[in-house]
C-alpha cells in the first residue's frame, strides 16, 4: 500500500539527555500496520541500561530546571506548542500508521498543542499560603517540584497524553522520563523531536520506546524517580503501584480502565441518545476506557432505542485510516485483536440475546476490523458484561426504575464516566449524585469532557485526577515553614 512517510524519515531511537540513540544492547522491535499488516519500521527497544541513563538525565538536569524561572520555563513550552501544531499531519498519519487510528477522528496533535499554551504560563501559580495564627511566628507553606518523574503513556491516544503528562509536569519544574507504548511509538518519537527542536535543555524531557517490561517495570522501581504518571490497564496499573510502593514509595497517579455505562430513560431525546452512545464506541474503534460499553434503557422504550442505536452503529464506514472518508479503522494490532475475539466468543456462548455483528471482519482483505458487535438481555455476572472489552462491542439492557438503574450501574469495579439521558432535571442530578464515577455526562456521553474539568476515576479506574487546575498539583510537594520571631520588641 505504501505509506505518506517513508521509514526512513521516521525517528525510531531514544531521546536521551539532548541525543537521540540507538539501544544500548541494539534491541528493536517490528512496528506494523494494523490495515495493511505491512512493516513500517523497527523501533530502538528499551533496555534497562537506556531507561536508567533516562533516568540519570532527568536526575541531573532537574536542579537547574526547577530554579528556572516560570518566565524562561514557558519560552520553551510555547515553542513546543507551535511545533505540535504545524506537526498536526503528520503525527495523524503516524497514528493512523501505527495504530489505525481514522485520520478523520484525530485532534490530538491541537489538544496537546493547547495544554503546552496553557501550562506554559501556570509556572506562577505554584504558590503558597502564608499564617499569623501561631503566636510568635510567621508560618509559610512552600510549593515545590517534586522531583525526576516518570510517565507511561498509552497507545489509543499518545500525542494527547504527552502533553497531558509532560506539560505540567514541565511547568511544575519537574523533568520527566517518558515511555510510550510498543502498540504506538511513532508519534513520541516524533514529539521528541520537536521538543529537542524546541531547545531544552539536555536531560529536561527523555523519551524511550519499548515495553512495559524491561523499561516500564524499572521506572516503577526506580530509587530515583519520585512520581510515576500511567494511563491504562487496571492489571499493570496494580503492578506499578506495587512496584512503587517496594521501592521508594514514589507518588502514583492512575487513570486505568472502564466499563462506563449509559442510562435512558423513557422521556430523553432517544434518537440522540442513541446517535452519541453509538459515536462513543465508535471512537478509537471502542479501544477508549470512557467508552459506553454498558447501556442501560428503560423497558418502555427500549426497543425504539435499540432500532436507532443498531442503525447507526452498523452504518460507519470500514476501511484504510488514512482515508478521510473512514470512520471505522482496524484495531490497534494483532494481541487487541485476538483479544477482542475472545471476548466475542464469551459472548457467543453466554446467555445474551445477539442483535449485531458478533464477527471479525476485513476490508479487501487486510485489517484487524471487529463487526460492530451489539447484545442484549446479558445477565449482569456475564465476562462482557463485567470486564472491558475495548473494542466495538457494547450490552444493552433494560430497567424498570431509577433505583434499579443505578444499582445496575454501579455494579462493577470500575468508575471512570457515567451518562445520564432524561428531560427531568432532578432525576439527573440525583442521578448523577448516585453514580460512582469520576466523571458524569448529563445528556451527553464520552468523549465529551472540558480541559477544565478533573479527569480521574472512582474505584479501580484510578487515583489521581488530571486537567486545567488539577495536574499542576499532582507534581508539587508542600513544604511547611516556621519562622520564630524574637519576643523583645525594639
């Protein structure tokens, strides 16, 4: 098929301490194209040898870089940011490379653009408080960086969720070791590049492709890291932190997994609700943690909605990411692939009723496609009802009340975004007040959120929250100060 950017123009070594390098043992690993099932390119694997030079880099530059002035800290930032922006197409077509992401759903490389603006001009907000309620003494907290940090970033969104874990942190005066996923290095080998040609300093931002084992599993550990920022699985989110807490007890922020159900009851705008339940699994293919993978209706229209949701949902177009006109690409490779037909499987065998799909597909024969997949009636102990899917893929079932809703929607161990679709503004609120999630949509769903607003989840989705007014925090120590006054009056 060939691809809008040759092999050769891609970078496909570590950034670390202001040099892109090869491998300290020469290790690569095979980057394919989830459509076409071609090689792109072999990417530098992380050693533990790279990862703790990564880690030195950050540990020496950090004195520096957190008694930089916000002022000279933002310069870089904002260079960063317009670098992003004018990188826009290409980084889409990385993506839709790697990890079939349809170029007409991208809007990351903006997204993360828009957060380096943002945090470039928070330096000064990290300040503290000051007490005169201390007879005798002036008491002052500090607000300091916490130190070399780390981040692990997913595959499904990385370019947003490099700026979302390196923009505060930076603005924060933290430097950071960040590993991408081996599902999708492409575009943080790229950002890499444009955060050395943006001039920091050495050691400021390092960057490392590989998997979580060697690379991951030893920033988990690292006696020198003392932050380790990760999005994805609740499994390896429970690894890191107890890796965390073996070694120096580092500080840990988890955005993980979902199972996010939807509520419509009888008096909502159903064809509305069931166009965006269908846009959020259509998004990265169902591979989001936010995604409606669980819906609930009430019984008096559940048939109206289910005729509209399955319409909808069986209309998007398969086919090449890179073409504009498709809006459903392969998923992100071979292991979610294989993974997603498991859980086809389960379903086949269990006790829902089939109402879509339920089969792998391709398109002129390339692509890991699954079918748009819809079952009903699933009882609630079923695998596909209580684990996430990550893929295109949902249960819709009924309910009688509002009680027995929310207890349906609360029975599960995650709780990252819940919606809520009715005309009746008390029952949102209590509602929305009786869900256990981090987030909530009201008449609307994922991926519907706002840069301002606390990105995190209740339960096993995670701990720690994220966004405008929120991330700065998470890399700040505070420090208390006493300062004894002399009693003599002269």
């Amino acid at each position: 098929m060939g691809f809008p950017i040759p092999s050769d123009k891609i970078e496909r070594r570590h950034y670390i301490n202001g040099a892109f390098s090869e491998s300290s043992d020469k290790g690569t690993f095979e980057v394919k194209s989830p459509y076409s099932h071609e090689k792109i390119v072999d990417m530098c694997e992380a050693s533990v040898d790279d990862t703790n030079r990564a880690v030195a880099a950050a540990k020496a530059a950090f004195p520096a870089w957190s008694n930089t002035s916000p002022d000279i800290r933002s310069s870089y930032m904002k260079r960063l940011a317009g670098l992003i922006k004018q990188s826009n197409t290409e980084l889409m077509q990385l993506d839709a490379m790697s990890m079939g992401r349809p170029v007409s759903q991208y809007f990351d490389a903006m997204f993360a653009s828009s957060l380096f603006e943002h945090y470039a001009i928070m330096g000064y907000e990290a300040q503290g408080t000051t007490s005169l309620n201390t007879p005798g003494f002036i008491n002052m907290t500090l607000r300091q960086p916490i130190g070399p940090v780390a981040a692990i970033i997913p595959w499904n969104v990385s370019t947003m969720m490099f700026g979302m874990k390196v923009a505060p942190a930076l603005a924060a005066g933290c430097t950071v070791v960040l590993k991408s996923s081996e599902k999708a290095p492409l575009t943080p080998a790229k950002l890499a590049v444009l955060a050395h040609e943006a001039g920091f300093p050495p050691g400021v931002i390092n960057v490392l492709s590989g998997y979580g084992t060697p690379s991951g599993t030893t920033l988990s550990s690292h006696m020198d890291i003392r932050l380790i920022n990760f999005t994805g699985s609740t499994v390896t989110g429970r690894k890191i932190q107890a890796a965390a807490a073996s070694s120096n007890l580092k500080k840990v922020v988890l955005e993980l997994g979902g199972k996010s159900p939807a509520l419509i009851f009888e008096d909502a705008n159903i064809e509305k609700a069931a166009g965006e339940t269908v846009s959020s699994l259509q998004f990265l293919m169902g591979q989001a943690c936010v995604a409606n993978s669980r819906i609930y209706v009430q019984e008096t229209v559940a048939d109206r909605f289910k005729a509209a949701f399955i319409a909808n949902f069986k209309a998007a177009k398969k086919g090449d990411p890179l073409l504009p006109e498709t809006q459903q690409g392969p998923q992100a490779d071979e292991i979610q692939y294989e993974r997603i037909k498991t859980y086809l499987k389960a379903a086949k065998e269990g006790k829902g009723t089939l109402e879509l799909g339920g089969e792998v597909a391709q398109v002129d024969g390339k692509g890991y496609f699954i079918e748009p997949t819809v079952y009903s009636n699933v009882p609630e102990d079923e695998k596909t009802q209580k684990e996430e899917v990550f893929g295109p893929f949902v249960n819709i079932n009924t309910f009688k009340t509002e009680a027995e809703a929310i207890e349906k929607a609360n029975d599960t161990e995650y709780g990252l975004y819940a919606s809520v679709y009715t005309n009746d503004l008390s029952r949102a609120m209590r509602v929305a007040k009786a869900f256990q999630s981090g987030q909530v949509g009201v008449n609307c769903t994922s991926p519907s959120s706002a840069k301002d607003m606390p990105f995190g989840g209740y339960k096993s989705s995670g701990q720690g929250r994220e966004g405008f007014g929120y991330s700065l925090d998470e890399y700040l120590e505070v420090k208390s100060v006493y300062i004894k006054l002399d009693e003599a009056v002269r």
